[in-house]
C-alpha cells in the first residue's frame, strides 16, 4: 500500500491551454484541456487502501493566475448529501473537499484549502508533518456546482499565496495531496494514500512538476473602528493599516500600522488556578499571515518558541493590555535557505521589544532550522535571549526522526541567568498496522522561553515508549469502520532528582460506520510528587491514582448533533480513594441547513480540591463547578452571517482545612483558616459579519460580560443564575476594514 501509490509523480503540461480557466464549479473539458487528470483515489479513513467506495477525479493545472484544481464528486441519490452551510474554518462533519499544497516539495510547511459541497471554505498552515493550524486565513477562489448525481468543486490558489523557493529551468517541483469525505459515513478518500494519522504525512504527498509562473501583490487593508463602552461611559475610534507586499514568491514583507485588536472573535472563558498558563490561539491577521516558517514546536503542549499572543498581551505595568505601534514580518528564501525575520513594538514606558530571526535549509532527507527570538522588556530590566535548532531526519519512509536543541539566556537587574534543554521525537512505521513512537525530552531549571514563546513547564525530564496497532478492517456487522489502539508507558522527573509520574496509558479511537468517532482512554498513573502547586515552595505526595476519559462526537443526522466528554479521575493529594469527576454535553439543532442553535453543558465535582494559597500554605476545598454554553449561527445569505454566543461559568469551593507542604514532601494538615469562595463569570457576545469582498469586512459587535469572586461559597446553580446577569463591561463595536489590491 505504500509502496508505488505514496511515491506518485506526475509531470504536468509545462502551459496552461489558450482558454483561461473560469471558477464558476462547473468543469468545463475545454478549459480544462492538457490539465492532469486524477482518478486513483483511495481509502484513508479507514485506512485501508481500498478504492473508494464512490468514484473521484481531478484535474490539476498550472496557470498564470494560480495551481487550478478541479474535483469531481459522484454521490447518487442514494448516498446522503451534507447540505447545511459552514462558516469559515468550519469544524462539521460535511461533503468537502481538500487541497493540500507542499509549495516547495521539503515536506516542512502545507497549505490546506477546504471547500465544503455549500462552498463553505477552511484554510489552515500544516507544519510538523501533520500539525494544522487554522488561525490562517488565505485568499483564494473557489466555487461549487451540483446535479443529481455528483457535484464538483473547481479553486485557484495563487501563486503570491505562500513564501516559495526560486524555481530552476522553468519548472517547479511541489507536492499535492487531494481528497474527499462523505459526511454521512466519514469515509475519506485521498490521493495519493497518505493520511493525518500517520507520524509521516507532508512527505508522503505526491510529486507534481509544473510550469514556473510568478505573481506579485501589493495589498493594502486600513481599518476604522469606533467602540462604545456603556458601563463606563465614552467612545474611542481607531484606524490603523495592515500593508501585504509580495513581489515574488522568494520576498513577501507584511507590516501593521496601529493593529485593532478588538474582540471581533471571543476566546472562550477560562477560570484558571493551577500554575501552569493557559494556552490561546491567535487569529489576528497580521500573526497568521506567513507564520509558518517561524512555528518552532517540540513535543510538550503548545511548546513553541514565538508564541504571537505574547505581542499586545497584558503588559509589564499590570495597565491592561499593551499597545501595538508597529509590526514587520518578512518572508523569503535565498537559493534553499529560507529565512523570516519579525519585529514587533509596543508603546509606552512599559513597551517590549519583540525581534525573531529564522532560518531553514532543505536537504534530501532532512532538514535544519535556527531561530532566535529576543525580549527586551524595559519595565522590568530585563532581556531574554532564547536560540533553537531543529533537525528533521527522514531517511525512508518507515522512519520520521525531530530533534530540537534549546538555549535561553535572561538578563535582568544585572544578573545573568542561562540554561538549555533538548528534545527527540522518533515515529516508526512497520508492517500490518503497528507502529512504535519514542520521545526524551529535557527542559533545565533555569530554562525560560515565555518572554517571547510559551513553555508550560520547565525542570522536566520525560521519557514514553508507545506501541499502536490500527484495525482499518471491521466485520461487516460492527458498528466501527475501524479502530486504533494505543499502549504507552512513561515517566517525568524534574531536575532535582523527583519523580513527578510513572503512567501506563490504554486508548482506543474509533471511527464508527455513520461518521461518529469514539475514544476512550484509561491511565494509571503512580505515586509520586507535585512540584508546580505551591510555585516554589515545596513538593508534595501525590499517591497512586487512575484516570479515565470517554468521548463521543456524532455529526448531523436529522436535525441534530451530539458531544460527550466524560472524565473520572481517583486519587487526590489527602484522600486516595476520592472521586473526580466531570461531564460535558452539547446538542445541536439545525433549524434548517442555514441556521443552527447548540446549548451545552459541563459539570465536575472535585471533594479533594487542593488550591495553592501562599508560601507553602494548600487550601482543602470541595469544590464544584458549571458551565453553560448556548448561541447560534445563522448564514443569512452569501456573505452574511449572525453568530450569538454565550457562556456562564460559576465556581463553588467550600473549606475542607488546610495543610503545610513540609520539606519530605508530605502534606501536613494544619488548623490556619481558609476561607470559602466563589467565582461567577459571564461572556455573551452577538457579532454581525458582512463580507463586503475578499479579506474586507463589515463586523459590528455587542459584547458583555464580567467576572465576580467572593469569599464564601454560594450554591452552584444560584452562581450560574447570577453569572447571567453580570454587567460589567458592556459594549458596542463597528469595524470596517477593506482590502485594496494595488
């Protein structure tokens, strides 16, 4: 299966025909005319191989405008068709398409372009082989068409859309990678037969030679905001300009002049009290566009070296958020060293100085990379330096080798402080299904990356070994298409010489027959020591204790679609046998295929909650914990769409006593007084989105919330009632912004 099919290469006409091609989703042979024509599409999910169950083809054409690939879709009556319409960076279960784009063919960044059979559109950057981020919003064409049995899809990616290397002797070498999903059963089929869940998938895409075309772009967006706060009284107008330069595919600059960062996409609300942060996804226009190049991952959550939410976060003076003047972002290559630098300035005293340096060359099987990141953060007296290599080894297709190397160097009020970690990510593929996977990794003591990127823990040692076996074949009778097991054993130390866990981890994925997916996991995890929970001041005793976590997500079928997490854990620090507990419920209701309502809920129950208070001081806590989500969507035509979001959140912790950590890391019960308390926290939010042309945009924005906590502990479900009626912050906002192609 992987052997001829994964190793494709196909030569494409080196000119376009004489007839431009006309996205209008409607396949014209003629415009199509020397394209080259696909029709090997496989089964990838399940991963099988098979033929697909409905026949697929595609044409794909280099043109001067842009790679123009045409799908074919067959679906006859009898195969149900997904006709409710998406919203960009759609999540639903749907008929759709994808693109993906390997524009310089070294397996290290892809484009991904999704077109739904309503014409919805997803874009998303593919780094680390399989990661995908959909924080990146591209412009492109696209257009659907449909008859009674099939419907098609045609797009044009232009050529400005991506950094590129210089292409020799007219010609450029690129990998693509195509497929289709039905969305009433979840069956993916793809060509070539490369897939997601495999550690190798960037690199198995296939080889596809066109002509050289080059395009240039001049884009420049201003904005104009104006926001009305009724709580606190007043207005406040901004304008500010977000300039896009590419005159070739090997230099592409973007700058932001005064960026507006008002809450035209509201991040979820997060009551945080563990010490690690909370991690934030960024979809401001400026951080999303080019970024690929600078993402510089290892294999701890979210790990990375340039972490944008960082720029315009909350600023050194503790005065809210900090100010933007002015962004600037580069992009290009220089034979096969591709290189990024980024700069960006805050205002005011307590303004940082943001600087990144990445360079990247490709060789055969591997590549190599170096960034450099540096802070400068005046306030404080303080600059971070942190320097990063990464290694990617590919010597055949069994094998996927990462490495990283990590150094940071802090200076501040006259001290210098240095350390360094490392990383090794090793995937191996055999035969008949089964794979192992090895990860080692170190973070120093003194290791800091979050002056610039985000590191949620450092002195850490970790180390697992994982087996996976995939059963891409179910009987005919069971109700899954296939299934994955998982069977991993790990350990953490830190670097004082502590074990923080030793686990044993079971999971299984399953992928059932009407498009639904499963998964269950069960860790065992052993006696040891938390050395995050009193920030410093000491480890204590975490005892042996089990976790178990089921989810089930079921697409629309009907009217309706379904989420179910559900998670038990037990074992806590001062009662080995207590019980945590939480679930997570969301149904969705489709109206009718332009307009869906979801209400959803969560609730857990912590008996032994252990709450960090000072010095070496826990609070023992009985705490307990809702949510209420709610909103709608509703795509009132083209390009309208009315989206309403809500979510409450309320906090119960009633005192249980407290304990001291002592120094031989064992809790330590005590009789100083806690006190009870409780949290309420409200995010409600209506925006309006008209899409006055491509990457221009009309939002207008209505938004409360608020965000009480008090020192005694209320019923839960009373909280949630009065979480509702918080009014703390409530405004208005207009922004405008329109693109103007020069």
């Amino acid at each position: 299966m992987r052997g001829s099919v994964l190793a494709a290469s196909v030569s494409m006409a080196l000119a376009a025909p004489a007839g431009a091609v006309q996205i209008d989703g409607r396949i014209d042979p003629a415009e199509w005319a020397g394209a080259q024509h696909i029709t090997d599409f496989r089964q990838v999910q399940p991963l099988t191989g098979a033929p697909g169950s409905q026949p697929t083809e595609a044409w794909i054409l280099a043109t001067p405008e842009g790679l123009a690939v045409a799908v074919r879709a067959v679906q006859p009556p009898g195969v149900p068709r997904t006709l409710q319409k998406v919203r960009r960076d759609f999540k639903d279960q749907v008929d759709r398409i994808n693109l993906m784009v390997d524009f310089d063919g070294d397996g290290r960044t892809g484009y991904n372009f999704v077109v739904s059979s309503t014409d919805g559109i997803n874009d998303a950057v593919v780094t680390n082989e399989n990661h995908f981020n959909t924080d990146w919003d591209g412009h492109w064409q696209h257009a659907v068409s449909a008859d009674e049995q099939s419907w098609s899809v045609e797009m044009l990616i232009p050529w400005y859309i991506a950094p590129m290397h210089k292409a020799s002797g007219g010609k450029r070498r690129m990998k693509l990678y195509l497929d289709r999903v039905i969305g009433a059963t979840g069956e993916r089929a793809a060509w070539p037969v490369a897939s997601f869940e495999r550690p190798r998938f960037l690199s198995d895409f296939a080889v596809v030679e066109v002509t050289d075309y080059q395009q240039s772009l001049l884009a420049v967006t201003p904005y104009i905001s104006g926001l009305y706060d009724n709580v606190h009284g007043g207005t406040d107008v901004q304008g500010g300009v977000d300039v896009f330069w590419k005159p070739s595919g090997q230099f592409q600059m973007t700058a932001t002049l005064n960026p507006d960062f008002g809450q035209v996409e509201s991040d979820d609300l997060v009551v945080n009290f563990d010490a690690t942060e909370t991690y934030v996804s960024d979809k401001r226009p400026f951080f999303t566009e080019n970024q690929g190049l600078f993402e510089f991952t290892t294999p701890s959550d979210f790990s990375q070296l340039l972490y944008t939410r960082r720029i315009g976060g909350p600023s050194d003076d503790g005065r809210g958020a900090a100010d933007i003047n002015a962004a600037v972002k580069v992009n290009g290559s220089l034979g096969a060293t591709k290189y990024g630098v980024f700069v960006a300035e805050e205002d005011g005293e307590a303004g940082r100085s943001f600087r990144a340096l990445r360079l990247v060359r490709d060789f055969s099987t591997q590549n190599l990379g170096l960034m450099l990141t540096q802070v400068e953060r005046p306030w404080l007296d303080r600059e971070a330096t942190v320097l990063g290599v990464d290694h990617n080894w590919r010597p055949n297709a069994r094998w996927n080798v990462r490495t990283r190397l990590l150094g940071s160097q802090i200076r501040q009020a006259g001290q210098t402080t240095r350390d360094g970690g490392g990383t090794l990510w090793a995937d191996y593929e055999m035969d008949h299904g089964w794979r192992q996977q090895w990860i080692a990794m170190h973070f120093g003591s003194d290791l800091q990356l979050n002056d610039a990127g985000y590191l949620s823990q450092n002195s850490l040692n970790y180390g697992h070994w994982e087996v996976r076996k995939r059963f891409p074949e179910q009987p005919a009778q069971s109700r899954y298409a296939s299934k994955d097991w998982r069977w991993r054993i790990s350990q953490v130390n830190n670097d004082h010489g502590e074990m923080l866990d030793r686990q044993l981890r079971i999971s299984r994925q399953g992928e059932v027959r009407d498009g639904s997916e499963e998964f269950i996991q069960v860790n065992f995890n052993d006696a040891g020591v938390d050395d995050l929970l009193t920030r410093g001041h000491g480890s204590v005793q975490q005892p042996f204790n089990t976790q178990l976590v089921y989810e089930y997500s079921r697409p629309r079928k009907g009217r309706w679609a379904h989420e179910v997490e559900l998670w038990a854990r037990r074992g806590s620090i001062t009662d080995a046998g207590a019980l945590n507990y939480s679930a997570d419920y969301t149904a969705t209701y489709f109206v009718n295929d332009d307009f869906s309502l979801y209400l959803g809920g969560y609730a857990d129950h912590s008996p032994a909650w252990s709450i960090w208070q000072r010095d070496n001081l826990v609070g023992l806590y009985n705490g307990r914990e809702w949510h209420l989500n709610a909103g709608l969507t509703w795509n009132l035509a083209n390009r309208q769409e009315l989206r309403v979001k809500l979510q409450a959140l309320a906090i119960e912790a009633q005192a249980k006593g407290a304990y001291r950590v002592l120094a031989n890391t064992q809790p330590l019960r005590t009789d100083e007084a806690v006190p009870d308390f409780s949290v309420r926290n409200l995010g409600f939010q209506v925006r309006y989105r008209y899409e006055v042309a491509p990457m221009s945009d009309l939002y207008i924005v209505y938004a409360r919330g608020g965000y009480q906590e008090t020192d005694r502990s209320d019923p839960v479900g009373r909280l949630l009632g009065d979480a509702l009626r918080l009014r703390e912050d409530e405004q208005l906002l207009v922004k405008f912004s329109y693109r103007f192609t020069l």
